[in-house]
C-alpha cells in the first residue's frame, strides 16, 4: 500500500502522524559516483517517543567491495570497515526494508537533500521505489524558524544546544535517533500544528 497523498498528508495534525527519520553513511558526498555504507531509520511520534528502529550496515551492488583500499572511503569520519560491511545487507535488501517502514509515514531527514538524495539515487539505481513524498528536513526547520542563530545548524550543535544525547555522531542510527528528538524539539518550540506547516517553515526562503 503506497503512503497518502502529499496534499493529505500535510492536512494531518501533528499528533496523529507518525515520521520515519533516516540518516545514511556514505562512501562521500556524490550521488552519482559515491555509495551508501550504513542505513539508520527511526518511528517516531511528534513527543520524540521512538516506537521502532531499523539499522543495517549495506553491501555495495552485488556484494562486492568496490574499491581496493584497506577500509572504504571517507572511513575517517563514520569508522565503518570493511568487515562492517561483509556483514551487512546487499543495497537492494535494506532499501527494501527501508521501503516497508516508509508506508504511510513521514519522511524526516538532518540535511535531507543529502540522505534522501543517496536514498533516492540508490532506490532508482537498483529498482526499488520508495514511494515517499517530500521529506520534512530539520535542518531547514533550524535554519528557517532560528535565522538569527550565531553558531551552526549542524546536528551535533543543535543536539548540544537543546541537552538531546548525541553518542556515536556519524552513526547513522544514532544520528537518526538524535534527529528524532531534534524534530520533536523543534516542533514544540514553535508550535507547528499539520505536517504542511512543518513543510511550509522548511521551505521557504530565509527574510
């Protein structure tokens, strides 16, 4: 079954949604030419109570490594390995999965232009549609409903700002996690009250 509309979705308080928040790791920063490495999702509700959590490491196309180096690129920021790797899901089957929690649900991302951008990428390359409609990023709720903000929107400053635990940055479920309960945050302090207002604040150009 595929997820509502977009238009019924942001009609949808608040409250009677549930979100599904996504992190990815990455062999780098390239859609096009680079890989997702690790999955992180999340079931969340608009109080940032967590009801479900998903978290594979992925196996590159057909399982094989594809680059002939010690550990996978950009390994100095996510410390994921090669024996990471060997043992985690081929990218098929954790989109797949990915694709099952996706139902009906949100999508939320910290940067979502990057993480759904791989997931998106991924999803063609491999024939396996998510079916997902305009994710809620709450990196441009930060930047849009805090303009005047002095330090960084980025993930590990804003969880430091609001006191939400952020263990293993550049952990894709951890990063999710945090995302989760930065959502929630967000939420409360500003009183969105449908998901089309969340996506309204996201969007729209900065005063």
């Amino acid at each position: 079954m595929r997820p509502r509309p977009a238009a019924n979705a942001d009609a949808r308080p608040i409250n009677n949604v549930e979100f599904l928040v996504i992190d990815v790791e990455t062999t780098g920063l390239s859609t096009a030419t680079d890989v997702i490495l690790q999955v992180g999702a999340v079931v969340t509700d608009s109080s940032g109570r967590i009801k479900r959590k998903f978290s594979t490491y992925v196996r590159p196309g057909d399982g094989s490594l594809p680059w002939d180096t010690p550990q996978p690129p950009a390994h100095e920021i996510h410390g994921i390995t090669n024996d990471d790797i060997n043992r985690g899901l081929p990218t098929r089957r954790a989109l797949r999965r990915l694709r099952r929690l996706a139902r009906r649900r949100v999508l939320v991302a910290h940067n979502a232009k990057f993480d759904y951008g791989f997931i998106s990428s991924e999803s063609e390359r491999h024939s396996v549609p998510l079916h997902v409609d305009n994710p809620v990023c709450t990196l441009e709720l930060s930047r849009k409903l805090d303009p005047k903000r002095a330090e960084s929107h980025r993930l590990a400053t804003l969880c430091e700002r609001y006191g939400i635990p952020l263990d293993n940055a550049h952990d894709a479920l951890c990063d999710a996690t945090a995302t989760a309960h930065l959502l929630s945050v967000l939420i409360k302090n500003h009183g969105a009250t449908t998901v089309g207002d969340l996506r309204r604040i996201a969007s729209r150009k900065a005063a």
